[in-house]
C-alpha cells in the first residue's frame, strides 16, 4: 500500500485511509467539492462503489451518514486496502459494508451474490481505470441502468479522464460536472 489518503469529514473525518500501488486517489478537493454538492442525499442512502481503488468514496459516503455499501474492485490489492480502511473507520461490520473482489462487468451481470441483495442503489461511484475511453464508460452506464442497479432518482458519479466523458442514458439529468485538472467529476441523476 503506498499511498496514503483521508477521510474528509463525518464521523470517521481525518482518518487515515491506504491505497493500493497504483491507485489514482480522488483529492481531498474534489472529495470536499463532490459531497458538498451531493448534500442530503447521502444520508441514509444505499451505496455502490465500482472500480472502488482504496474505497475512499464508499467510506466517505458511510462516514457522512450512508447506511451501508457495497465496494467492488477486480484487484485482491484493492479488495485487501478496503478491507483494512473498513476496519480503521470501524465500518466493517457486514450489515454495513461489503467487498466484491471481481471484475465490475461480471458483478454488474450477475443475478446473485454479495451485494447483490441490497439494489437498487441510492448512490453509485464509477471511478474506472483512467485511460478507460468514453465508449466503454458510456457502455457501462448502459450496463447499470439496463441491470437495474440504481433505484429511481438515484445518484451516479462518474470520476474520468475529461476528455472521455461518457454518454449518459437517455433520460438522465446532470446537475453537476465539474473539472479538476484533466479530471471530470460528473454527477447525473436517473
């Protein structure tokens, strides 16, 4: 685990958090300016975290009052640094919190298994791999309202390269797109 992160706020707020080798963290900033923006609606709210890295957006989310996520990540890396931040944060209970170390194509087709019992999602994160083109991420957003993944007037935020930003399905709002640096922050709702 090399690199080191932070909650930002809510009751686990400036904990610190491990991030897999490789892991391409959201700052501080954008984490600050995204759930400033999202408010309200993380409160109670059902989580899914896709391409989860270290977690840290799930995590911030139950920090700021979600009752419970489901964070998946192909990577036994990954799935061991959420595993860890989990217990940090004191988040680890099962009831609250579960990881699904399996590629997010697979788990989005699945029928059954962890994580699984808990949709339709309130709130959904989409951080895929950054060289990950606007094709596929507008193929996975496809994916996730064809499976059925967030419930009505759900959330979904997507954190990509800016210059890949995806087509959203039809019938989707954006209140929020923002920039930081060459990273888009797209917040749309269903």
């Amino acid at each position: 685990m090399a690199h080191r992160l932070r909650v930002v706020a809510g009751s686990a707020g400036g904990l610190h958090l491990a991030a897999p080798k490789g892991a391409r963290p959201t700052t501080d900033r954008a984490k600050e300016a995204l759930f400033a923006s999202l408010g309200d609606l993380v409160e109670g709210a059902t989580v899914l975290d896709l391409f989860a890295g270290s977690g840290a957006l799930g995590i911030e989310a139950l920090s700021r009052g979600a009752d419970r996520a489901t964070f998946v990540d192909r990577d036994r890396h990954a799935a061991e640094a959420i595993r860890t931040n989990l217990a940090t944060t004191g988040f680890a209970d099962p009831a609250r919190a579960r990881v699904v170390s399996q590629p997010v194509t697979a788990f989005l087709g699945a029928t059954s298994g962890v994580g699984r019992e808990w949709r339709p999602y309130d709130l959904l994160f989409l951080d895929p791999p950054y060289e990950t083109g606007a094709g596929a991420l507008t193929t996975l957003l496809g994916r996730v309202e064809e499976g059925g993944w967030p419930a009505p007037g759900a959330t979904v935020v997507v954190e990509c390269r800016a210059t890949n930003r995806p087509a959203l399905p039809s019938g989707w709002q954006v209140p929020s797109e923002r920039r930081y640096g060459d990273t888009l922050l797209l917040v749309a709702t269903v």
